[in-house]
C-alpha cells in the first residue's frame, strides 16, 4: 500500500502539491516509452497538438498506468476512495524547442467543480530543469486567479492561458526521474520552461481523478472507474480497452477528444492548436 504519509498529505495540503512519489519501475517507464513512441509511428498526426488526449484508451499499457494502484493509493489519500478519470494529456517536449507551458491554474479551464479533483503527472523520462520540469508556485493554491489569453508561439496550453506576476525566486522545481509522479491540486500555480537537452521530455498526465462529486460544468465527458463506486452518476461511464489501437478504442478516443475541444475552447472565438 502506498497512501500518502502525513508529511506528504502535509505538503499537498499546504503547498498545493507532492512529489516526488515513486509509482512505476524503471522497466515499466521504459515500457511505456516505447509504446508512446510505437503509437507516434502508428499515427504521427492523430496524436500530434489537439491529439495528444486520451491515449489510454487506445493502449492497455498506458491504461494500466492510469489503473496501477501504487498511483490510486496516493490519489486515494486525497481526495477519498470512489475515484473516477476523466482523461489522459501527453506533454512531450522535443528537445531544442521553444516549447513551453506558461503559469496557469488548471481549475480556470477544465470546467471540473467542486475542485475534489487532483491531477497526476507521471514522469515517463527523467524531467528535470535541463529538460524543462514542472515548476510550482507553493501555496498558491488558495485562491482562482486571472489568466490572459495569449494563444502564444510554443505554448502548450490550449488557449495560452497566462498567469502574469509569478515571483520566481518563491517557484520550485519538480524534478523526477522516469517513474516517480507528481500530484497537484486543481488550483496551484504551475509552468514549465523550454526543453534545452538533447532528449524528448515525456510527462503522461491523468488530467484528472475526480471524486464522484465532481461534474464536468463546461460540457460532457465520459469517465472510468478507476476505484470504488459511482453512486451519483454525473457522468457517462466508459471501459478500459483491451487490445493496442482496437477500432472501438480509436473511435472512443474520438470522442471523447471531441468532447474536450467543446470544454477547452468554451466561449473563445479563437482556437489554438491544442
Ligand atoms: O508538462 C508540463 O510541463 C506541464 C503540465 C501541466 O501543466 C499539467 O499537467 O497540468
């Protein structure tokens, strides 16, 4: 059993986050490496920018990431033991490029209320500040800030969503190695600087566990039941695939794609390429 201990469940509670959390084997990371880099030859576009969601539903391998209940105890620490997943977001930085991810509170825009919600992020290469890690703004999480919306060159936000004034002598880096995890809180501060090493950075990000209390108030998306019950039904329950790119998979993952393109660009008359 891997709860969080009261030091962790400390930390997430004051700062907003925890990490690092050892969840996977070094094998395991690999594992899911290759099978992200397997899908990226199988279908370079289809999960290239506004693809790049969901790709659990398409891999058993990555499912069972999402399943692995080292990363269930953790998430169950938080935000209790009925525990649904709305759905899966890979941030992969190539190496050399201005991409980047500007501070943002996730809570402004995935529509996901009450915030008994919480996001992992799992590290499948090292990340580190050569890379371009995450980085927290600790005890931040208080209270929903104001974000510009600057659909920027190299950001890996959807809309750019910018939080301005972040004091960066108060950031901290998230610096894992392939296999740990972070945990985050809907509302903490968070960003990540540009990948300046010579490898991909692989972050495979279950964006995110939500308690059964939580509903989806920008649109529709299906969940899984990853532990425990759903007893208040606020939202479509789906399965776990079980072969590699089945037809029924890819086109679930169509759908729920769609489905998050309608909750990411809710009201904006722009769209970005995310
Ligand atoms: O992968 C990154 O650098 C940022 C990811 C992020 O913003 C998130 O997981 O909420």
């Amino acid at each position: 059993m891997t709860y969080l201990n009261s030091n962790q469940l400390k930390q997430y509670k004051e700062e907003g986050y925890v990490a690092p959390l050892d969840v996977l084997t070094k094998e395991e990371a690999l594992a899911a490496k290759k099978e992200i880099e397997l899908i990226e030859k199988e279908m370079p576009k289809e999960i290239d920018k506004s693809g790049r969601y969901n790709v659990h539903l398409i891999s058993p391998k990555l499912d069972a990431i999402v399943h692995n209940s080292k990363i269930l105890d953790a998430v169950e620490s938080i935000i209790g033991k009925n525990i649904l997943v709305c759905s899966t977001t890979l941030f992969i930085k190539n190496p050399k490029q201005e991409e980047f991810v500007s501070y943002h509170q996730d809570a402004k825009y995935i529509g996901l209320e009450p915030h008994n919600w919480v996001t992992a992020w799992v590290a499948i290469t090292d990340s580190n500040n050569q890379n371009g890690c995450m980085k927290m703004w600790p005890k931040s999480h208080i209270e929903l800030k104001d974000h510009n919306q600057k659909f920027n060159e190299g950001n890996l936000l959807t809309r750019g969503q910018t939080i301005e004034g972040v004091p960066e002598n108060e950031v901290k880096s998230v610096e894992l190695k392939a296999g740990q995890m972070s945990l985050h809180h809907p509302r903490v501060v968070h960003g990540s600087g540009i990948n300046k090493s010579n490898h991909k950075r692989i972050g495979f990000v279950v964006q995110s566990y939500i308690g059964t209390n939580v509903k989806q108030t920008l649109g529709k998306n299906s969940v899984q039941i990853a532990r425990g019950k759903d007893e208040l039904h606020h939202h479509e329950v789906i399965g776990r695939t079980k072969s590699f790119m089945s037809e029924e998979g890819i086109s679930l993952r169509i759908k729920e794609n769609n489905y998050l393109q309608e909750i990411f660009y809710k009201g904006s008359d722009k769209k970005g390429a995310y």
